[in-house]
C-alpha cells in the first residue's frame, strides 16, 4: 500500500489514527474476483431506515436515508453523508457496512439515493451523472440547515466519489462551512479513460452490461417524458457507456455529447482546488480505470489531499480475511478516518 501526498502523517489531511494495511484475501486473487466479490459478499441485513423525502426547486424529489443513531448522540454530534456509486442506493452493502462502522465510533450517517435510485422513479426528466453536484449541495444545505452545530463529513463510492470530489473542487474554500472532511473510494478520476478501458476488454463489457442493463431500464420507462428531449432509438440501441451517455446523459444535463460530458465532469481537474482534509481510498488494478490514469501528481501537490493506493483491490473491492469471515478494509479504514477528523472539528 502506499501513501501520496501530505497524508497520514502530516498536512492538513492527517489522521492520527492507525491505518491498517490491506491485505487482500488469497483467496480472491485478481482485480475481477475482488470486483465481483465485493458485490456478491456485502449482504449486511438492513437495519430499519428513517427515509425523508425532500422536493427539489425543479418540481423532483430526493429520498434520504436515515440508519437509527448510536446511542448516547443528540443534534449536535457528527453526521455524515454518503453517495452511492452508479445505479447503486443508498442501501446497498456497501453503505450498510459504512453505516455500522461509523456507528462504533459514535457518528450518524445519512444516505442520499440518487435520482431515480430509491426505488421509485423521479418526477422530472433528468437523472443523475458522475458530474451532478448540484443535488450534492441541495442536501448538504439541508442537513446543515438542520443540523446547525453538527460536523458534517461525507463519503463517495465510485460515481458519487467523483461528483464529491467536483463538489469540493467547485466550492475550495467555501466548502469548509459545510464539510469538515471528505472520502471518496475507487473514484473513476477520469471518465473518458474509464469508459475506453471498460471498451476495451471482455470484462469491461461485461460490466457495462450489467449497469447498462438497469439504466436503459429505467430510461425505456421514462421514454414519455424523454421522447423531446432525447434520441429514444439510440438510447435502446446502446451496448456501451459512450453511447448511453451520448444519447442520453448528455441532451438531459446540458453536455454536448459523450466527450463534453466527460471533459467537464472528470473529477481529476477539480482535486486542486479543494480545501477540505479528504482521503482517497484507490486500488491499482481497478478494473474502471486505468492504474496509469489515478492523478498522482494533483494529490502531492495539495495538502489537504491523501491517498492510500493498494496494488489489489479491484473496484470497491478490498476484501481481506477468510471466506467465512470476510473483512471489508475501505469501510473500516473510511470510517476511522472519518471519526477522526469529525472528533478534531467536535472538538474545535
């Protein structure tokens, strides 16, 4: 595992707390069988949720998640956010295991379900993309508003990592208000790169296809609301996140196709600019985007920036242990970073 940038033991984005080191599970050997397993593996049973619906200026909606509180916490005690990866929610396993490692050190959590990802398809035309900050900041202005002396932390797997990273990157300074500190797992930093990597080789399609296949699901039900605004043939046409985003993220959210789209929203260009301590948890192998492609050199040259790089890990993987006690390194690793920092802002 190796560390870059001011991180674990100095600069503004230190965490006093010991980091272990990854060990992945010998049994998972390559990037795919982590990838694989990291999603048939997290299968937490869910605890009884409290979700919130909040209407949006433009006449949609986003549900919250709320998991119950730890004990012995009130308004005032840490509250984190996090943002699910594509097609995700805010439920998945990997939310879930977050949500109890936070839980044993005292901080709440609270979820945010992506347009059209609670389970209920949204109002309006649009859905959400890997640049879509402006929900982001919707619901943090909420949970500030709500919450007015609470710390605020926030974690992103994936697709939500990299609109938390351009959100932070948007706001630099005037993020401190309303973030102590940030987290973002297996981020694909550079979007154009991730989709020609995902082109390129079987496993890369076959991924695409399983994410594909729930997208165009949810955009053949909206064809309705669609028709005006999109090219609905192309978008049933679409074997490849290229053309999906081509046809369909792009004339909803105001891009000029596909590599618009990836040119503006491509977290990359946005780590200089963030000043608040966050951790980027990254595998080498990540099967989404090329090892070559992870930004080294924006993260050392920012000190409110760390990263902790495994050679394994797959994309939100990073399963150590044993088949029967498997163990989930990004969650426990996020969350004791997090409780750290949250306990410095509590305590300031």
């Amino acid at each position: 595992m190796q560390s870059i940038g001011h991180g674990m033991t100095q600069g503004k984005g230190r965490a006093a707390t010991a980091v272990d080191a990854f060990r992945p599970a010998v049994w998972l050997p390559g990037p795919h069988a982590q990838t694989i397993a990291g999603r048939l593996l997290r299968r937490p049973t869910p605890p009884p949720f409290l979700r919130e619906r909040l209407d949006t200026p433009d006449g949609d909606f986003l549900d919250i998640d709320f998991p119950p509180e730890p004990p012995g916490t009130s308004d005032d005690s840490p509250l984190v956010l996090l943002l699910h990866g594509l097609e995700g929610s805010a439920r998945r396993g990997y939310a879930i295991n977050v949500y109890r490692a936070l839980a044993a050190h005292g901080i709440r959590a609270a979820g945010l379900n992506f347009r059209s990802c609670s389970g209920e398809p949204n109002r309006t035309p649009r859905f959400y993309h890997s640049g879509d900050t402006e929900d982001i900041r919707f619901v943090l202005n909420f949970l500030r508003d709500r919450f007015p002396r609470a710390p605020l932390g926030t974690i992103g797997f994936s697709l939500g990592g990299n609109a938390l990273l351009k959100f932070l990157g948007e706001e630099g300074e005037a993020a401190q208000p309303k973030v102590a500190c940030a987290v973002a797992v297996s981020v694909p930093y550079d979007l154009r790169a991730g989709a020609d990597q995902l082109d390129a080789t079987r496993m890369g399609r076959f991924y695409t296809g399983v994410f594909l296949k729930s997208l165009l699901q949810k955009a053949d039900a909206k064809a309705a609301l669609l028709v005006d605004r999109c090219d609905v043939e192309r978008l049933r046409a679409a074997r490849s996140f290229r053309d999906f985003d081509d046809a369909v993220t792009a004339p909803l959210h105001g891009f000029d196709g596909a590599e618009d789209y990836y040119r503006r929203s491509s977290s990359h260009q946005f780590l200089p600019a963030i000043r608040v301590p966050t951790l980027l948890l990254h595998a080498a192998d990540d099967p989404f985007l090329p090892g070559r492609h992870f930004p080294r050199q924006p993260v050392a040259s920012n000190p409110y920036l760390t990263a902790l790089v495994t050679a394994r890990g797959g994309h939100v993987g990073f399963i150590g242990g044993t088949p029967w006690r498997p163990r989930f390194w990004a969650e426990e690793t996020a969350a004791a970073w997090l409780a750290e920092q949250l306990s410095r802002d509590s305590d300031r």
